[in-house]
C-alpha cells in the first residue's frame, strides 16, 4: 500500500472524545496515530461518526476540529480542519458544565413552580 499522507504519523494510545451537534452528543474514542494534519481513531462503531465533529484528546489538552477522510468497521481516519474554521465552538469541559447548568436550571424551575402552587 502506497503511503498518501504529507506528514509522517507518530504512533499513540490516547484516550480521545468525540463531539458533535454542537458538542450535544459525544462518545468516546482511542487515538491511535496522530500528526499535525490527521489522525486514526479507533471506536466501536464507526458507522454514526458524522462527517466533521470536534476531537478532545484530554491528555495533551488539546481540542481540533476534524473532517472524516476514510471510515470502516471500527476505524476511522480524519484530516483536521484549520484552526479558523473552529473558531466559535466551545471546549468540550465547558459544554459539558453548560449542559449540567442547563439541567440544574430546569430543575430549580420545577421546584419553584411546584412551591407556588402549594402557596
């Protein structure tokens, strides 16, 4: 097989996240080479990886956004986007507070009405 890639990869074992739906929706993945320009993932189903979606690797601290290039059946490699083009998306910890103040905030308005309406 003829390699096609520009930059070399380094080979890895880093736990990675996978958002999407504006960071709605996120599952777990394994980043198993990685350069500047791409990487291989390995998930279990490959099948519901969307197109681009944003890829956090926790343990380097750093956050791309990513365009799939190939898919199979629990693989998938993805170029990553420049860095404008995530401009405006927010870090995958913040979306996951927002998205448990989002849950606090409902809460707190049900028990307030249920309070009015026994008073």
């Amino acid at each position: 097989m003829q390699e096609r890639r520009k930059v070399q990869r380094n080979r890895t074992f880093l736990g990675g996240s996978i958002g999407f739906n504006r960071r709605r929706s996120t599952f777990d993945c394994l980043v198993r080479n990685f350069s500047a320009e791409g990487a291989m993932l390995s998930l279990t189903h490959a099948a519901i990886v969307p197109d681009a979606f944003d890829l956090t690797i926790p343990q380097t601290g750093r956050g791309f956004r990513a365009r799939l290039v190939w898919r199979g059946e629990d693989a998938a490699g993805v170029a990553f986007s420049d860095r404008t083009s995530a401009e405006g998306s927010v870090p995958l910890d913040i979306a996951h507070r927002l998205r448990q103040s989002e849950a606090e905030r409902l809460a707190l308005k049900a028990r307030v009405a249920e309070l009015s309406e026994g008073g």
